[in-house]
C-alpha cells in the first residue's frame, strides 16, 4: 500500500533491498535486515519538531552538531562535536561534521542557499544510531547514520553523497515537498541523488566529465559485487550480487516500472530523470554546479513546482528555467532538451 502523505523518514537503502536481504539464507544478515526494516516503518518524520540547536546567524557560515547515539535507537543522543571543534578521532563523527559542512558549502557557494531553509537552519546528526542499523535517513528535523553490518554494508557516513543525498531531502522539504509517490516520489529521490552527487564533485573540484556518477560508492564492502547503490549514468548497472540481487533501475520511459511497492517505485524510476541530469551535465562539460545544477535547483525552488508533478511536468520546467537563465537559444537549453528526449519523458 502506498503513503503517500505519511510522514515517514526518508531512508537512504531503498525497503526492496532490505526485505531481499531478510529472505536470505544467512541468519545474521536475515536478522540486521529485518531489525532495520522494523525501525524504518516504525519511526515517524518529525518534521515540525522543536530547534534541537541553535542555528546559524551568520550567512556563509553553517552550525553543525553531531551526536552519538552509543548503539540505542534514541535521538539526538550526546553530543559530541559541535560548529568549530577538530576532529573527534571518531571516523563516523567526522565524517557527519565534514559532509555536513561539504553540502553547506555546495548551497551556499554555488546557489547562495543558507542551510536547508535558506534561513540558517542547525545541520544535526546522530551516528551509531542502533545496533547494526543498515540505513540512514533525514527524519524532518535532523540527520541519522547507522554503523552498516560490517558484512554488506560499510557505515553509512562513508560516502559524502549518502549525507548530502540525505540533507538533501530537508531542502526539498522546505521547498517544493514533493509528495513521496509514484513520479513525483521518484523526483524527489532523484533530486537528492543530483544534489548529492553535485556536492561530491564541488568538494573534490571535478569537472562533469570527471565525475563517476555513482551514488553511495564505498559503501558496500568487499563482500558485495557492486560499485555503488546507484548509477546515474548507466542505469541498473551499479550491483549485481547473489545477495542483494541486481540494480532494477531503468534509464528510459520505455522501461519505466509500474509498481505498488516503495512507494510506487521512487527509488527505482528516479534513474529516468537522473540519467537526464547526467546527460545534460556531460554534454556541457565543466562543473555541473555552474550550468545544469544552476538549472536543476531553479527548478526546485520554482513556485510552480507542483507537489505531485510528474516527469512531463519537471522536464518542462526545467526548460524554461534553463532558457529563462542561460538564453532559449544557449547550449545550456539544448542541452536540457535534449537530455529529456533520450530518456523519452519529452517527445
């Protein structure tokens, strides 16, 4: 059944991959999947849930406060580093502190964008939330990380896309709160994989045709055959493992999954637009976040980004917002138009 108006987290592992887990063979992994699917169904999005830290008064300039949860399933649990402090010698807490402060740095410097309410907002996070928790997720107030198996899955701040992925999520909250279902379900996960990705590649100063597209690489172990959760420019290609099955992600319309499960597909279809972001950005050349993400986030916070606007709809926006910036006859116009086109959401 689909809820599409509950205000559930927005998990980062996709529930298809965990239940697959959950039906395996191996009691251990069985057990750490079905545990993790239990929390995610039952934790609910706080998202009108009190300042847990001050924010930020100063433009350019983000307040970030992690914390640990010391293996419990309560939130926000100690804080243990706060806006300014070195390094805490804790891997996982660092690289909260540090992602959280690479995704400021991408809105701030790239789109003049204060936090994820464009108003200074506390970038919070917990680590070590629960025992082998196979999943990170923003739950409308604040950011939170489990430690992974150590089996499948790495901890889950190992990858600065997965953080920036995931606050990702609160600027779209604050902004176009795209309904979490079917085709605008699937733009929504798809503009945090964009915005994750863009984030990535500011921090590493790479040009688009640098970038390897891969969302979440690092965190599967070794034990996995696959690079990533997620291909942006191919699609179904990024794991095929006996355990976690192969990559169900389509590149085109023409293989656009019709489904009732994960919300009507929102983890498996957003590879259509993403694929597009991807095309539009290599046909440019240079940093993605100067010519397309330019266009991707004046899309985003376009008044007339409707809630549940589907590809058709998010395509054409981001038609005008590219002409309406970059000049209808720009290679930056082309370039959108014809990304859409060979993904097949514009004829």
């Amino acid at each position: 059944m689909i809820e599409s108006t509950s205000p559930r987290i927005r998990t980062f592992l996709p529930p298809y991959l965990l239940e697959r887990i959950a039906g395996g063979s191996d009691p251990r992994l069985r057990e750490c999947a079905r545990h993790t699917l239990q929390a995610d169904h039952g934790f609910r999005a706080r998202a009108g849930a009190a300042r847990l830290a001050p924010d930020s008064l100063r433009r350019g300039e983000p307040a970030r406060y992690i914390h640990s949860a010391e293996g419990r399933q309560e939130l926000p649990g100690r804080r243990v580093r706060s806006e300014g402090e070195g390094d805490s010698g804790d891997p996982a807490v660092d690289e909260a502190y540090h992602g959280l402060g690479a995704t400021y740095r991408l809105f701030w410097e790239a789109f003049q964008r204060h936090s994820l309410d464009d108003r200074g907002l506390a970038l919070v996070a917990t680590v070590h939330y629960g025992q082998d928790y196979e999943n990170a997720f923003w739950d409308g107030s604040q950011m939170v990380f489990g430690d992974g198996d150590g089996e499948l899955f790495n901890r889950f701040t190992i990858a600065l896309d997965i953080i920036a992925h995931e606050l990702t999520h609160g600027v779209i909250q604050h902004e176009a709160a795209l309904t979490y279902a079917h085709q605008a379900g699937a733009l929504n996960e798809s503009l945090s994989d964009v915005f994750g990705s863009l984030v990535k590649q500011h921090a590493r100063g790479q040009r688009a045709g640098e970038a390897d597209w891969l969302i979440g690489a690092g965190l599967f172990t070794e034990r996995v055959a696959g690079r990533a959760l997620r291909s942006m420019a191919e699609p179904g290609t990024a794991y095929d493992d006996p355990v976690l099955g192969r990559d169900p992600q389509p590149g085109h319309m023409d293989d656009f999954v019709e489904t009732q499960e994960d919300n009507g597909g929102v983890h498996i279809n957003s590879g259509i637009p993403n694929r597009a972001f991807q095309l539009a950005a290599t046909s440019l050349g240079g940093p993605a976040w100067e010519g397309v993400g330019r266009v991707w986030y004046d899309t985003l916070v376009d008044r007339r980004l409707a809630k549940d606007s589907d590809f058709g709809a998010f395509a054409e926006l981001t038609r005008d917002n590219a002409a309406g910036r970059f000049g209808a006859s720009s290679r930056e116009a082309e370039a959108v138009r014809e990304a859409w086109r060979s993904v097949g959401v514009l004829p």
